[in-house]
C-alpha cells in the first residue's frame, strides 16, 4: 500500500507541475490539471485529486455490453390503456457514493422505492463506489421524460442548471454526486426533466435507463434501439468508456 500512495502521488505532482506551469492564478482554483502518458493504473480505494488522463487502459471487453438495466426489474409496470404491461416510467434516479462498497440493493425515500443499477460507475478507474437508484411510477406525467449529464473540466453547481433542467442523481442526503468522486476525470451530473419543465413540447417519458461499456469513444446518439443520454461517465479518468441510455 505504500508503494501505490507513492505512485498516486507521484501521479499528482506531475500532473500539478505541468497544470500550474500552464495557468495564471485566475485559473488555478477551478481548471482541472492534465496528466500526460501515464501509464498508472488505479485500484479500487485510490482517492484521486481531479485530474483528467489523456489515455486510457485497454480492458478489451465487450463492444456495447449493458452492465445494468431497469429492465430486468419488473416492479412497478403499468398498464396501458388496453390492459398491455410493461408501461412502467421512471420517476426519479438517484445516487450513491461511498468509500466501501457498502450500497443496499434497495432502499425507501420520500415514499418511493429505489432500485440499484448493480454497476460500480468508477469501475477501473478507482475512486469510491459509485451507483445510480431508479423509481418507477405508473403515471406518465410523473415520469422524467429528459435526462442531461453536465460533464465539464470545471466544478458545476446546480445554481447553474437553466431552462428548467432539475438537479437528479442525488445522494438521500440531498449531495448532488459527482460520478467521477475521487477518480480525478472530470465533474460529472445528472439532470432531469418532467413533462411539467416543458413549455411548449410534449415529450415520451422514459421507460428504462441501462449502463452500456465499450472499447471507445461514442458519437452515435442511438445503439440497438437505446438512446444514449450521457457524455463518458468516466470521461477524463482511467476508467471503462461507459454511457447511460434510456429507453421511451
């Protein structure tokens, strides 16, 4: 363990040489520092500073694996006016991040049952245990019917969030969670909205959302009938390229 504290800190005051060589002291507080050719590879309980890695480790798996999905879960589907299933919405995602990976399965807020996509957001890429929670509702309007991930070099706060978008992906503390916590890569969200946060559209509201990995870069915004809803979730980091898509 001594070996790899030296190795991340080795990591970090490269990383910060060549940031703070590259910035005026405006910029220091909040431009995340870039790590050049390194070839650290973190494990799980590595706490990294933010810090954005230009490669990434090949883990050569599958192309386009789901990971997760809500729809192995057959809680909570509706019914469509014929009497057809599998109509169920998704209310409302949450988040969890801890040091240990200590997450229930399930677990009860504000009258409404999560359910945990079984996948470790900071897979391969050290950090904390990080996972995203589902509610279902049976009523469409209810439903998020869009979801935003806000993914930038800098800190995002949920003061920034305009038209309407609305802080999700929350811990049952109210901590909006970054995706990358303690994996450096950068700040990553969720945001969310409802039918009510439209103006002028009417929107399908989603279904289902499912994790997908691959061995690159996405730019398609569709992969085997799924929508793809989300930058990188791993953007920046060591860490598997792994996206959330959604289902309507």
């Amino acid at each position: 363990m001594k070996f790899r504290n030296f190795k991340v800190f080795h990591l970090v005051a490269i990383a910060a040489m060549s940031f703070f060589a590259s910035c005026d002291k405006n910029e220091v507080s909040e431009q995340v520092p870039i790590a050049k050719n390194q070839d650290f590879v973190p494990q799980k309980g590595d706490s990294l500073p933010k810090i954005i890695f230009e490669t990434r480790v090949d883990f050569s798996e599958e192309e386009g694996e789901v990971l997760a999905s809500s729809e192995n879960n057959e809680a909570l589907r509706a019914l469509d006016a014929s009497g057809v299933g599998n109509f169920g919405y998704i209310y409302n995602i949450m988040a969890s991040s801890t040091r240990k990976n200590t997450a229930p399965d399930s677990y009860t807020h504000e009258g409404y049952t999560y359910y945990k996509l079984n996948v470790d957001l900071n897979e391969k890429a050290g950090g904390n245990w990080i996972y995203l929670y589902y509610a279902r509702t049976q009523v469409a309007d209810k439903a998020l019917c869009a979801i935003s991930v806000p993914c930038r070099s800098t800190r995002i706060y949920e003061t920034e969030l305009i038209n309407n978008w609305q802080p999700i992906g929350k811990d049952r503390t109210g901590w909006w969670v970054d995706l990358n916590e303690k994996a450096g890569g950068k700040w990553i969200y969720l945001s969310g909205k409802k039918q009510e946060h439209f103006t002028t559209w009417t929107y399908t509201p989603i279904k289902d959302i499912m994790v997908v990995s691959f061995k690159s870069a996405q730019e398609s915004d569709w992969y085997n009938g799924m929508e793809r809803v989300s930058c990188d979730l791993n953007e920046g980091t060591k860490g598997k390229f792994i996206y959330l898509y959604v289902k309507r």
